[in-house]
C-alpha cells in the first residue's frame, strides 16, 4: 500500500479540529477509527459487519391493504395504506443510537416496494439468488423470500410498470430501455421518484402539528357542495389520515425509548434512552425546540419520504443553514456543547449510510454500489439575499466526513466569490483525503440555471444539489430530475449512417422490428456516403436529434401521466410547498416549482466523433465518409493507421482548449438543450436538459458500435461533461487547466439540470501546501470562467489496481464515481475499469 | 540564436501545463532543448541533445503488416536505419550517416510509435501558448517557468521570451544549472523574478564525476546571483550513493550560510526517485543509474526530513523536504 502514506500524518482525530486540519492525501478511508468518538467508531464497525438484506415488512402490509381499501380514491388508499404501515411495521431502537428511526425495516435491510414493480425481484429470488451477486449483494432468508413471492401473484397488471408499459406503441419500444436503447427512460417505470428536498424550515417552524392545523382551517373554508371544493376536501382528508400515521410513527418510538430506559441498568443510557424518548414525543406533533431535537424531526422525516415514494436521491438539505439557528441557540445557553453536536452530525450521517434500495440485476451492472442513492446534503454558498453563510456547521459537517469516511451522505459545498479561504482551505483538506467527498458546485451558473426555468432569484439563491447535481430549490419543487438519458453517441451514428445503427445485423434483438420491417431505428436524415460539407453532418445530427428528444419526452410524460393516476403521494405532498396551498397532490403538480430533468449522455465522445469527420472528410479529405463508415463497420480490423491517426494529437479533441473541438462541443450541447429546453411536463413546469452520465457511459456506450473519435465497439463513451477517453489513449493531453477552459466555453445556463466534471488526480499531483493551493486557485479559475462543478477522485492508479488484486485488504477503499462515492471493491468489474482507463493528471 | 519565420525562436522539448512545484502557483514550465551537463540520474534524456531527436515507443507501433508507413516515406530506400523486429514492429534508429534527420517518419507515424523530440518554436508561438494560462496565473500568482536541459544554452532567446512576458506582466521563473559564462546569466536575469538552481554536490572532484562538471563556475554563478540580489532557491537532488550522506549535505549548507550569508528564499532537498526509464528506452540510451533501486517512500521520507531539519537547526537555513511548500514571500 505504498500510496496510501503520501504526505502528511494523520495524527488522532479531535472532537473540533483546527481549520487547516490536514488528513492526508489519497488515503481514503483506509483508516482505523476515524472518528474521536467511540460511538461513532462502533456504530461505524457495527455498519460495516452487517450484511445487506430485504424486508417483506412493508410489502406485506401494502399488498393487504391495497385489497382491503379498495374502494376508496387512490390519493385516500395511499394514505390509508402508508397509515397503516407507520402504524404496524416493527421498529426497533439499536445499541448507543441518539437519533432514531428506520425505513419500514431494520439497519442496512431495504424495505419491498410491490406497487411499482416486483417481478424482477421475484425472478431474480428463485432463479439468480442475490446473495450470489458479485457486488451489491443481498442476503435475503428464507421468510423473507417466501413472503415476497407469497404476494407476487396479488400485483399482477396492477402494478405502475406494467400500466406504464402498456401506453408504449412498438415504434416507441424500439430505441427505449426494452430496445436499442438510445433512450434510458425506465428509471421511473419501475421505482419511485425521488429527487426532492422537504420543507424542514416550514416543519421545523410549526411541526406536523402546525400542518395539521394548516389544513384543518383550508379545509373548513371549502365549499364542498362545488365540485372544486368538493375535490380538495377529499385531498384534505387523506393528508390527515397521513398526518396521524406520521406522528403515531414517530411517537411509537417515543414509547419504545421509555420502555428501554426503564429496562436498561446502565445509568448513562438510560438518560439517552429517556431523553430519546422525549425527543420523538415533542416532534411526533411540535416543532423543534433543541438541535438534537432538529436532527431527529429531519431524520425521521425524510426516512417516510422513502418508505412512501421508493424513490432515491431524497435529499437533505443545506445543513449549515437550516441547523445554524438551534446550534448557536444551545451554544449560547449551554444546552448543548460543540462537541456533542459534532457527534449527532456523525451519527447522523451513519444513520444516512444505513439506508437500502434493492436494484435489479442490470441496474448492478452499471450502476453500482450506490447503496441507498443521491443522499445529498450541501453546506455553504449564499442566502436569498445574496449574503455568505459559512458558519460554524459548515466546518463541521466536512469535519463529520473526515472522521466517518463513508459514502454517504452525498456531500455538495457550495463556493461563491465571497466564500472565506479558510473554507476552502478545509474543503479542500477533506477532498484530498480521496474518498471523492464532497463535490463542489458554483453559485452562479447554478443560480443561472435555475432562474433560466422560472424560479425566482431569491428561491435561486436558495437551491442545493439534489440527488447527484441537481439544481433545485429545496422544499418547494418536484423536479423529476434524472427523469431520462439520451444516448449522443449513438444518435449521431445514426445520424452518419441513413438513421441505422453501423454493424446493424439480424443478431439484434431489434432487427426484425426495425430493419426486417422495412424500417429503420430513426429516420433517415442523411449519411457519409453523400454529405457534402459538413454542415450537412451537422443539419442531419440536429433532425435525429430532434426526432430522439421528441420521442423521449413522449415517453417520460407517459410514465408522469402513470405515477399522477396510480400513485399519488400523501406525505410527499405534507412537506413539500404548493399542496397544501392548492389542494393538489404532489404528483399532479402541486409543488410549487415542477420540472422534468433527462440527461445527455457522451457529449465528448460526440464532440470528438464530429469534429474527426470534419477534419478527415472535410478539411483535409484524407478519407472519404464511405471509407471512414467501413472502417466503422470493420471495427477499425484492417484499418489501424486510421484508428491510430484519430485518436492522436493529430485531431481537434474537446478538452485541450481548443476551439476547433470546443466549437462543436457546444454545437452537441446546443443541440440537445435545445431540443428538451422549456417544453412541458405532463405535471406541469418544463423539461431541464442535463449533462452528466453518473454511470450510464457504461450502459449507453455497450449498446454503440465503432465510433469515427476513435472508440471501438462496445466502449464507454465519455463520462458526464469530460473529454474522452478510448482504449487507446485519453484524449485530454494539456493538463487541467485546458479541461477547465473547454468545459467553460459550454453554455452553462442552459443547463438545468446539472453537469458533473469527473477530476482524477494522482495524489501527488495535489500534495503539499503548493498543490492543495495550486488546485483551489484551478478551482477558482475555473469557476471565474463559469464553471458549474467539480468533483475530485484522488486515489492513485497503483491503489485501485492493488484492490482489484486484494479486495479484502481494500475493504473501507471509497472512491469517487460519477454522480456520487462507493466502496471501491463493491463496484462491478465494468466501472473499475473505467475508472481506472480515466485521465490521471499526474505531474511528477 | 535561432529564427522561424525570421523570428527569434527557441528548441523546445516540452512544455507541460499546470506545473506547481516549480516556482510558485499554476505555471507553465517550458523545457529547453540541449544541455551541457551529464548528471548520472537525469530524468529528462530528451533535454540533452541540442538537435531534434527521435524517439521509439514500440507498444504504439501497428507494425509492418499494417501500416509500415515510416518506412515508406524514408528517403534512404532499401537501407533505411529504421529498425523494425520479426514481427515488423520498430525496435531501434540505426545510427546511420546518410539520415539527414529529415524526421519524415515521424511527421507519418499516425500512432506516435516514432514521436519526435525537440521542436523549433518562434517566440510568438510560445507566447501563445504561455498566454492561454493567464487567468490561472493571476489567481495564483503563477507564470512561467524556463527550463531544461539547460536554458543558459539558448540563453538569448530565454532572455528576449523572458522580456516578452515581463512586458505582458507574467511572473518568470528560470531553472538553471548555471554552469554558464556570468554574462548569459546576467542577460537573462533581467526579466527574471525567481531563479532556481542546483548544489549537487560541494567537492569539485566528486560534482565532475556525477555531473560531467566542475562546479568552481557554478558555485561562483550562485554567489553572483545572491550578489545581484535576485530571488534564489537552490534544491539539491539527494541521491543515495552519491550524495545523500550528512557530510555531503552539512557542505552545502555550511556553503549557504557563510558564502551567501544565507540569502535564499528555500532551500529544498528533493528525493531522487528514478523517473524516465522509459525515455532512456525510446532514445535508445542506457541509463546510467539503469541497476538503482530507489527505496520505498517510508524509506526516504523520513531520511529526507531529517536532513532538512538538521539544516535548518544547524546552518539556520530555510531548508525543507520536497518542492510541495509554498515559497516565502
């Protein structure tokens, strides 16, 4: 483990840590007992020597009362049902806890969501065990299995994927998810949404007993003998029905904490245990009165966010701002020491870690180790007014990171120009340490983005990074983000080769659908054999561009119009803004601010793909489109010096500042944006384009043939808003500051949906004092010129490929992927390898 | 000096963005071509020759069979000195009288198996290229920074690129040898604001047999330039077997603290760590320290540490272990 001792020492962990505490570079979480506090340190080997497992709980319930409510409208039966399961499911309180609750099932278990779907799960239970899966693996017993499969038979054609499925025409079937895939838009078809932040500032202000009443006085001024009235009454009920489920919920574990208190002989806990215990009785109705008090409403809250929804990236909030209030409140009348809210925010955090979403076996592939998913938690950045916030909390929530080294939760820092250096100074301690935590975004383009799709700048002002990256005002919008992908790469070889893909043959599974009816995968907007400039490349990739956008919007508004008929989402719509104001479920529309955010996928890879054809065809003619479509079609076999030629510095690559490729790097964003900018969603507000992959590059570039950059079939294509990289070589040669300058020149405005820019530096490329300076300065820079955000890998090379060798010395080895940071060994072998294939930057 | 396009121009090797340990902030370090010292362990064998080069790199060659186009374009056909080996990938450059070094087999090359080193380049286009950078420069007060091989070499064309960026107020940095005459030195000193230099070794006899130079002019360049009052860091590569021992290192310190009355910015003793076998093997050159096996990191961290603070405690010098911590200003 040579690179793991790169620089500084890492002397014993203090519970407040200086500023410019520094933890070492590229060391991970390598490391014994992170935390000062003993209770952390357990709670984290504890986590760790538990398997991941499913519970049939929630399931159970579901299905029965799905049976037994019937009758009722389905925004009531919703509510009905979550009622019930709050009401029945077993809850348990675990050793040293001073925050409490789980997700419908214990630690690390994931609860069962039928409604969306569940034959996958079931075929994979009986057919491919999921304790046999090489990563993201689940130990599932025998009860619980059966039970699974006992309510399997209850679902079937009830379920939302099946009624999504059903609205599909073939046309539409053949480049979705179930065909050629050049649209993912299947994420949604079979789970939930996510991608929301709850109202805390309201709930922490009045509590579930102050909504309550909000609604009860709503209600009583409805005319009920209009049918208007008459509607939201109905709406007005259910969302009370949910009301007493949520506080009978989180009061069970008000009484289970007194009944373990006068049960435990240990005089320290039973204090804990009692005060636990009050705690959840204020906040099962009443607002918060303490910190601890706080951290226990926001916990417990967003955890039935999830046991609702299924959906992931249920996002946390801007911590420092929210908490700040009842932090410096205990400070000043001693309530509560520094030093202790240093350890709730670590507890915290472990408690964030042990959430489980169950994913399919295809999902794994790509997509993997993401455990629960997009829990994102920011700190930093300005107020509505435009003001800095940095405060105390700030520093410690990247303290809290430093002494847990786990992947959760997703950590985003928010920079401005007038954010403190100190801050950055500790920001950037923390982001050397390796494990890829936190990103960092910038205030103003991310603001832009967002006042750019209608919200007003002090709501702007106000937004976190949800899920991934996602710009959205927290507390006030339902924004679909990551509704979809849409694969660049793969369009603009269709847009080459007459609307087919290159190598199309009947082993497709899509041949007879497509070209054996006579047809092709999309229209037929021109080739290489018969362009003459390359403007015509240009017109032909825009017109498939359109028809790709146009059919994904479709087919994510069929399965937004699905979700508002068939699940409605009571407690959602208690804790987001605008439901209870217009009497509307969250899912029709009810949110304040609505949106619908599908991604664009391979965009280096494109930009590379095109500016190679302009070049080769065009400017130099060194070959004909006709001899660059065989080489495609050939794989590049029998054409080597081309492939070597394209993929040298000989061509204009995106990522070298320069213009050449940067210039139609922008064209390929244009083109996406404005194909999905502001049109409708089926619930209402616009459809925001994003650029960044998470893990799909993987996904999306398997199902692509050859490309003119240089790619051969079957690559990844390039990861999010980076330049690209082949088998061959990277094709960013001029260092960070170029990537910087290239990623720049794109319109980030637009863009409102996110970007993420993957950085992997070797760590000593980074080390000392003047690499730690040299990278907030490149920061700096970068964000002067606009740009959106960042995020840092620094694990050496040697380190992942030692890993792949030793998993079982690498266990606490976290990594930053795409979107977010996992366990190195958990991955699948597919996203180890293109992690490591990424650009190092190194500089010895 | 030389000329492209009738402008002054300079052979460049290399230059690598976002350089960081050479000179404060993000900089852009440019790599001079020809140098006239031997150091048993350069890492840089391409900064040596004072005439573009050829490299080698036969995992990048597609072979005979499928491409063989350096072949092809050789003017010297039938006994071309490209050496290719029985599967036709390029193994060596034959040394060869008629090759006029017209480097067409590299310009063809498509995978950069043949790569060449050395690149004449006009003073507009470094210019150019050191301006792409500016915002990352005045974040961080960086700039640029001249190196090498050894810059004094082309010490006229350093000068008037130096004036160059002056005049565009971008900070200089020149890294140098100094095994110079006073006045090529002088001259590029003018549009200097930091120099680094080396003392490799103090003993006369020892410093010819590790470097190929005596180190009298070296050691009298040092003194004039603290004399001149100019910002100076001086580093000393500590290399086992050579010149990582107390004496060695106590020699240079003692020299610091009473010759140039400890009048340096920082001193940095910067571990050798054998880097750029792979350039030695594309030259087609031996190392000369090819049998060295450097030790592990918890090795030489440490050791390099304590000789820093055994300066620093016993000399009172500014001396500090690597080039990571940021210069005084």
């Amino acid at each position: 483990m040579t690179t793991t001792k790169t620089t500084t020492t890492s002397d014993t962990p203090l519970a407040i840590e200086p500023i410019d505490r520094e933890w070492g570079v590229g060391i991970s979480g390598l490391t014994e007992n992170p935390s000062p506090f003993p209770r952390i340190n357990k709670m984290l080997q504890r986590n760790k020597n538990t398997d991941t497992t499913a519970d049939a709980a929630r399931a159970l319930i579901i299905t029965e009362c799905f049976e037994k409510y019937a009758m009722h409208p389905r925004h009531t039966l919703w509510a009905l049902a979550l009622r019930e399961v709050l009401e029945r499911v077993p809850i348990n309180i675990w050793p040293d806890e001073l925050i409490v609750g789980e997700l419908a099932a214990p630690p690390n278990s994931a609860p069962i969501y039928p409604e969306f779907s569940i034959d996958w799960l079931c075929d994979e239970l009986v057919n491919l065990p999921l304790d046999s899966r090489r990563n993201d693996r689940y130990v599932i017993d025998e009860k619980t299995k059966n039970d699974i499969l006992s309510i399997q038979g209850k679902w079937k054609g009830k379920t939302l994927s099946e009624a999504t499925l059903a609205t599909y025409t073939e046309e539409e079937k053949k480049g979705s998810h179930l065909g050629a895939a050049v649209l993912l838009e299947d994420l949604y078809i079979y789970a939930g949404i996510g991608h929301v932040t709850a109202n805390y500032e309201k709930l922490f202000k009045i509590g579930f007993g102050g909504i309550r009443r909000e609604i009860e006085e709503r209600s009583s001024m409805l005319d009920i003998a209009h049918p208007d009235g008459l509607k939201k009454h109905q709406f007005y009920d259910a969302e009370l029905i949910m009301l007493d489920g949520v506080s009978a919920y989180i009061a069970r574990y008000g009484r289970l904490a007194a009944e373990m208190a006068n049960a435990e002989p240990d005089a320290t806990r039973r204090a804990e245990l009692l005060r636990v215990s009050g705690n959840c009785l204020h906040v099962a109705e009443g607002a918060p009165r303490d910190f601890w008090e706080a951290i226990q409403l926001w916990h417990i809250a967003t955890n039935m966010i999830i046991i609702e929804t299924n959906g992931h990236s249920v996002s946390y909030g801007r911590f420092d701002k929210l908490f700040y209030p009842y932090y410096k409140n205990d400070i000043a009348t001693s309530a509560l020491t520094r030093e202790f809210m240093q350890e709730l925010i670590e507890h915290s955090f472990i408690k964030i870690h042990e959430l489980r979403k169950i994913r399919d076996k295809n999902a794994i592939v790509f997509s993997s180790g993401t455990i629960m998913g997009g829990t994102a938690l920011d700190v930093g950045g300005v107020d509505e007014d435009g003001n800095d916030i940095t405060n105390d909390l700030s520093y410690m929530v990247l303290d809290a990171h430093a002494h847990t080294r786990i992947p959760n939760p997703w950590m985003g820092v928010r920079l401005h120009k007038n954010t403190p250096l100190e801050f950055k100074t500790k920001v950037f301690n923390v982001i050397r340490i390796g494990t890829g935590e936190p990103k960092i975004f910038n205030d103003e383009p991310m603001i832009q983005s967002l006042t750019n799709y209608g919200r007003n700048l002090s709501d702007a002002r106000n937004y976190i990074g949800v899920g991934c990256v996602e710009p959205s005002v927290p507390g006030k919008t339902y924004g679909w983000h990551d509704s979809g992908s849409v694969n660049l790469t793969k369009i603009m070889q269709l847009s080459i080769n007459g609307g087919k893909c290159i190598g199309c043959s009947a082993s497709c599974k899509q041949y007879a659908a497509c070209v054996g009816a006579g047809q092709t995968l999309g229209p037929d907007t021109g080739s290489l054999q018969s362009f003459h400039s390359f403007d015509e490349v240009m017109e032909s990739y825009d017109k498939q561009m359109k028809y790709w956008c146009d059919a994904l919007i479709t087919l994510i508004n069929k399965n937004d119009l699905t979700h508002q008929r068939l699940k409605p989402l009571p407690y959602l719509s208690l804790i987001i803004e605008g439901c209870i104001e217009k009497g509307i479920d969250i899912s029709a529309g009810g949110a304040t601010y609505n949106g619908s955010g599908p991604q664009a996928v391979g965009i280096g890879t494109t930009a590379d793909a095109l500016s190679v054809i302009k070049k080769l065809v065009f400017d130099d003619k060194t070959v004909t489109g006709a001899e660059l479509l065989e080489a495609l079609s050939a794989d590049w076999e029998g054409h080597e010096p081309l492939y070597a030629l394209v993929n040298s510095d000989r061509m204009h690559h995106y990522g070298n500042d320069d213009d050449y490729a940067d210039d139609i790097a922008r064209f390929v964003m244009a083109t996406y944006c404005k194909h999905i900018e502001h049109r409708p969603t089926a619930h209402g507000g616009e459809f925001t384009p994003g650029v960044y992959s998470v893990t799909n590059n993987v996904m999306h570039g398997s199902v692509v043939t050859a490309t003119p950059d240089g790619r051969k079939s079957g690559e990844p294509v390039s990861d999010c808003i980076g330049p690209a990289h082949t088998s061959c070589c990277s094709h960013d040669r001029r260092g960070p500051t170029a990537v910087a300058k290239s990623v720049a020149k794109l319109d980030h405005a637009r863009i409102g949906n996110g970007i993420i820019l993957n950085w992997k530096f070797a760590p000593s490329a980074v080390s000392g004092e003047s690499g730690r300076d040299s990278l907030i300065g490149l920061m700096d820079t970068y964000f002067e010129d606009n740009g959106m955000q960042s995020q840092f890998s620094i694990i050496g090379r040697e380190t992942m490929l030692a890993a792949q060798q030793n998993p079982e010395k690498y266990k606490d080895l976290v990594v930053r992927i795409a979107g977010y940071s996992a366990y190195f060994v958990e991955l699948s072998p597919e996203l180890q390898s293109d992690l490591i294939g990424r650009t190092e930057l190194s500089f010895d | 000096m030389l000329f492209k396009n009738n402008e002054p121009a300079g052979l460049i090797s290399n230059i690598q963005k976002y350089t960081i340990h050479d000179g404060p902030g993000i900089r852009t370090e440019i790599f001079f071509k020809g140098c006239n010292m031997r150091c048993l362990w350069c890492s840089n064998p391409e900064t040596i020759d004072p005439s573009p080069q050829l490299g080698i790199y036969p995992a990048k060659c597609l072979s005979l069979a499928k491409c063989g186009y350096c072949v092809k374009i050789c003017p010297l056909v039938g006994h071309s000195p490209l050496v290719h080996d029985k599967d036709g990938t390029i193994s060596s450059i034959r040394q060869s009288a008629e090759c006029k070094n017209c480097l067409k087999c590299a310009d063809v090359c498509p995978g950069r198996a043949i790569k060449l080193w050395g690149e004449l380049m006009a003073l507009s286009e470094l210019m150019a290229i050191i301006e792409e950078d500016r915002s990352f420069y005045e974040r961080t007060g960086g700039g640029v920074t001249l190196s090498g091989g050894e810059v004094m070499l082309q010490w006229e064309f350093a000068a008037i690129l130096l004036a160059k960026c002056k005049e565009a107020s971008i900070n200089t940095c020149v890294e140098t040898a100094l095994n110079c005459p006073a006045a090529h030195m002088e001259a590029v000193y003018e549009h200097t604001d930091l120099v680094i230099t080396d003392i490799k070794h103090m003993d006369a006899k020892k410093h010819l047999q590790i470097t190929g130079a005596g180190n009298e002019l070296i050691l009298k360049n040092i003194k004039r330039t603290v004399d001149l009052g100019k910002n100076l860091v001086i580093r000393t590569p500590v290399v086992i077997g050579h010149n990582a021992d107390d004496t060695s290192i106590r020699a240079i310190g003692k020299f610091i603290r009473d010759e140039l009355s400890g009048r340096i910015i920082q001193y940095q003793l910067l571990p050798y760590r054998k880097m750029g076998t792979e350039k030695y093997d594309s030259l087609c050159l031996q190392y000369p320290m090819s049998d060295y096996v450097p030790p592990e990191r918890e090795i030489w961290e440490p050791e390099i540490k304590r000789l820093a603070a055994m300066l620093e405690s016993e000399y009172g010098l500014p001396a500090v272990a690597g080039s990571g911590q940021k210069l005084p200003t």
